[in-house]
C-alpha cells in the first residue's frame, strides 16, 4: 500500500476483504495508521445500503475509508454481496466524475492542491 501511495498517478485505492471480526480481519489496523483524514460518510452510507441487504449482519462489517496522501483508499468487506452493496449506487457515483453535485473523481485535482 505505501508503494502506491508514493506513486502519484494513483489517485484512489480499492480494498476487499479483512474489514470484519475473524483473527485473520486486519485490513483496519493495517490501513488506518496510514489515513491522514477519515471519510466517515463512506462507512455511513456503506452500512445503510448493506442493512438492506444483510439486515444487522452489517454490523459485523468495518467498511471505511480516508485520504492517505493524495490518495483516496476505499476499504470494503470481501464478500460479493458487499462488494455489490459497496459498487452500487455508491462508489460507482463517487468515482464517476460526471456525478453531480460532485464525485471524488471530479474533486480529486482540486484536493489535491487543497491537501498537498
């Protein structure tokens, strides 16, 4: 991860797997450390879209993400359903730069300046 982080034509990093309870689940205390900023809508809007889909199962999920660097890294469960729940309506948008009012896409130039 910190070898794409030092690269800056990556903008955004896309995680599956590791974010639940189980003694191999360590995809946070991995990535975190590394966040300078946490994105706390993603686990927000994360968990409401899978609690349709898993109902409280999505508790056990710690889906998040943040900004590490220039870099945005996007860390959801491993699951195909939850991979789904995370593509779907989420980061398909957020990473769509025609996405309106705005996407991080779209707003990544922007904070890249901002954050540098």
């Amino acid at each position: 991860m910190q070898a794409w982080l030092a690269r800056p034509e990556i903008e955004i990093i896309l995680t599956t797997g590791g974010t639940g309870f189980s003694p191999r689940d360590n995809t946070p205390e991995a990535v975190k450390p590394l966040l300078r900023r946490e994105m706390d809508g993603f686990s927000i809007a994360f968990h409401q879209k899978s609690l349709t889909s898993v109902g409280v199962a999505s508790m056990q999920s710690r889906a998040f993400a943040g900004q590490a660097g220039n870099a945005f890294i996007f860390c959801v469960p491993g699951s195909t359903g939850a991979c789904r729940d995370a593509w779907d309506g989420l980061l398909e948008l957020e990473f769509d730069s025609r996405h309106k009012p705005c996407s991080i896409a779209g707003a990544l130039p922007r904070l890249r300046d901002v954050c540098a």
